[in-house]
C-alpha cells in the first residue's frame, strides 16, 4: 500500500513538472522567444495559404495573374500574430506581403519583409540593381535598349537551381532569363519526312517539333534528377517564346527577327540566336553564322553543339546550332539540349555572387 502511494506521488511530480515545463517553454516562446526575419517570412507564407483556404475564390484564377496579401490583412483575419510579437524589437517598424500568383494551375507565394535597415527581403533583379554595375566596354552587364545583358567571356552570371548550374543570358521586364549550363542529353531536333528534300531530314518548324515535345515533358517530369521539382517549378514564369526565323547573313541582334513569331505561354524553350549573338563583345559579330561570335563569348564555353530555338528562314530543313560558333544542320540531326527557362520577376536572392564557386541562389 505504502509502495502504491509512493508511485502514485512520483507520478503526480513527474506530469506537474510536465506541465511546468511545457507551460514555461509556452510562455517562454510567446514572450521571450525571438523569431529571425527569414521566420517571419515563412510564417507569413503559411498564413496566407491559410488565408487562401478560407477564402478559395480570391485566389487569381488566369495564368499570371497576381494577388498582394499585406500582413495587416492577415493579421485582422486571426491568421498570424503582429510581426513584432514575432521579432520582439519594438523599437523597429515592420511591414510585410505575400504575392500570390497562378503558375499553370498551381499558386507560387512568394514573401517579402520590410523592416527599414534591420532587414529588408530582396529580389534577384533587385540585388543585381543594387550591387552589379552596369558597364560599357569589357566583360559585364551591359543596357541594351530596356534589356540588361550579360555579355563577354568572363562573368559572374552563374545561378544554382534545383542542384542545377545555369547562366544568366538577361533580364527581360524584371524577369532573369537562364540557359542550363550542362546539357541534358543529345537528340533530334525534329525527325519528320521532308518532302522538299525527300528525306527523314526533319521539319525545322518548332511548333511543330519533337523538340517541343521533348522539352515539354522535360518541364513536367517529377522523377528524381529533373529539371524542375515542386518547388523549383513556381519560380518559372511563362513567357512568349520567339520561334522566327533568320537568314546566315542576318544582321540584327535586338531578337526582331526570332520575335516576328511567338507561342504564347510557354514555360521553356531554347536560345535564339540573337542571344548567342549579343553574348560576344567582337565587333566582327556582325552576321548570324561569323565566325568572330565565338570570340569573348561565355556562351562558346562548351565543347560538343548544341540546339538553338532558332530556324534557317530560306528552307524548311535547316536549324542553327551552336558549335563554338553558330552554323546550320539538319534538323534529324544530334545535338546537346540546353533548356532555358524563365523565372518570376519576385525571385527572391538568398545568397552568392554570381561566380562560379559561388552562385546565386534563389527561392
């Protein structure tokens, strides 16, 4: 009997301490606990799929379109708490949103926190504005009309995605426009008939192409080692992708001619070859297949060719691809795939430089 109470009064202690303590760690949290700017961020983004779960039909219903969430919005609706509660400075005025847009069908947040000079969340455009200088000779950032352009053989454009290395090409409204910097695998651009050469020459129509199949399942593919994961999906925007065609002898570089035709709301794609053209600083680079485009050209830093997006205008069995330089091939031809893919104007920098060993990361 004497042993049963004694068991009864450890146990009583033991669940009181239980309690003192998880009452403490509660308190302690709620009162005392500082939470950093990055986890204020994270609870802002959960609050608002909260809040998007409780009013479903704000939520933007068109591809691309957005909706702003301030965090007095959530904080009114009982969905998170002041931000101070959070960061318990007092003395330090904060104020947040969540963008919410529609990528295909699924809703990216993305979160930003204004805290004056104790922390302010930056975009990658926005780092790059503030901490790349733009230049006019050299290797660097270059103003090309509204377009800021990476060109040169030696800069510091390298961004890490999904485990991925890719180059910044540009930024077109805001938008970083990335090329894969490794390949991922040798094929065809397209393999159909061709009556006009009556041959398996392929078609060098892209809408058409098993190009555009490829790189579409390429974009969806969940298996371990895509592309693209869950995550990393939201980042990417769709755009309209310049599938006109040019000339060997073609001069222009602004993307008029790749641009006088588009498809709508594509989410990946390929290099037009104006691009590639605007990457060399020579001044020799003054035609679509010169050879001079190779020099001072990071582009070229690759050893096997690989597929541009881009159509020889004067037949329908001709695609450029990039082999140091730009020249034409058949399009039943092999060649390396290097996607490209544009991400969210709201991408948010995390960190790195942009060099080699120490690419930019994004979230």
């Amino acid at each position: 009997m004497k042993e049963k109470k004694s068991l009864i009064i450890i146990g009583v202690f033991i669940i009181s301490m239980i309690i003192i303590l998880l009452g403490g760690a509660l308190i302690y949290n709620k009162f005392f606990f500082k939470k950093s700017y990055s986890e204020v961020e994270v609870i802002m983004k959960e609050a608002t799929v909260k809040y998007f779960e409780k009013y479903e039909e704000k939520l933007p219903s068109n591809i691309n379109d957005s909706i702003t969430i301030k965090s007095d919005t959530l904080i009114k609706n009982n969905m998170m708490d002041t931000i101070v509660s959070y960061t318990k400075d007092k003395n330090t005025n904060c104020e947040g949103e969540v963008r919410v847009t529609n990528i295909n069908g699924d809703y990216r947040y993305a979160t930003t926190l204004d805290c004056g000079d104790a922390y302010k969340t930056q975009t990658l455009t926005d780092y790059i504005d503030e901490n790349v200088s733009i230049v006019t000779n050299g290797n660097g950032l270059y103003k090309m009309d509204d377009t800021l352009v990476y060109r040169g053989d030696s800069v510091n454009n390298y961004l890490k995605l999904n485990n991925k290395v890719y180059r910044i090409v540009k930024f077109v409204n805001g938008h970083p426009v990335i090329i894969l910097t490794d390949v991922s695998e040798s094929i065809q651009w397209d393999n159909r008939y061709n009556i006009n050469n009556d041959s398996d020459s392929g078609i060098n129509d892209y809408e058409k192409s098993r190009m555009k199949e490829y790189l579409n399942k390429l974009y969806k593919s969940n298996v371990v080692g895509s592309l693209l994961n869950e995550n990393t999906r939201m980042l990417v925007t769709s755009y309209d992708l310049p599938i006109g065609k040019r000339k060997n002898a073609d001069a222009d570089k602004t993307g008029a001619l790749e641009n006088a035709k588009v498809l709508t709301n594509q989410y990946i794609g390929l290099l037009p070859v104006s691009d590639f053209l605007n990457a060399s600083l020579d001044e020799n680079c003054n035609e679509t297949i010169a050879e001079s485009c190779k020099n001072y050209n990071y582009l070229n830093k690759y050893k096997y060719a690989w597929w541009t997006i881009t159509a020889n205008s004067t037949n329908t069995y001709k695609v450029y691809v990039i082999n140091k330089t730009a020249s034409t091939a058949l399009p039943s031809a092999q060649a390396y795939v290097r996607p490209v893919l544009h991400l969210a104007k709201d991408t948010i920098y995390v960190s790195g430089d942009g060099s080699k060993n120490n690419p930019f990361i994004i979230k």
